[in-house]
C-alpha cells in the first residue's frame, strides 16, 4: 500500500519528526523505517497501531481500511468463531468461556 506510507511521512514530516525519531520509538533501525515509508514492507496492524500511536493519530488517519482492524470487527469475529466452534461441537478453552 504505497499510499499508506507517503501518508506516515507527510504526516511525520508535518510533526517536524525525523526517521530517526520514529525509528527509535519503535524499536527498530532508521533503514527498516524508511522501508516503511518507502512501502517496501507491508504495513501490518502492529505497524500501523505502532506508527500512529508515536504520531497520535487514529491508525484511519494513515489507511483508508484500517477501520476493518477496529476493536467491533475483532470483536465479531471472536463471536462467529465461538458460535462456529459451538455449532460443531468443538470444546472451548477453559478461559475463553
């Protein structure tokens, strides 16, 4: 998604922040940063929740899909697996009952 990186630059770039900045607050080198920027790696969620926590940003702010990783899609689709695994007969981890 090489729109979603443009986007975390021209937004850390309007924050006057560096790659440097970013890549140190997580944990990793300016290059794997700046492969980031350059989409030369997929954003994942961990990313992207990563990326706008350091910007304060909502992670839609960045990409357009990531309202499909927001807590009410993980939230049905923990639903649909429990009322899956009911329907089959599939037994439930003790602490996810």
């Amino acid at each position: 998604m090489k729109i979603c990186g443009q986007t975390i630059r021209k937004i850390r770039r309007d924050r006057d922040l560096t790659q440097e900045y970013m890549a140190f607050e997580m944990g990793i080198s300016q290059k794997a940063y700046s492969d980031i920027e350059n989409s030369k790696v997929k954003i994942n969620l961990e990313i992207l929740t990563k990326v706008s926590g350091i910007l304060d940003i909502k992670p839609s702010d960045i990409c357009s899909i990531s309202h499909k990783c927001g807590t009410n899609d993980y939230e049905d689709k923990y639903n649909e697996l429990r009322e899956y695994m009911k329907q089959n007969n599939i037994a439930l981890p003790s602490d996810l009952q």
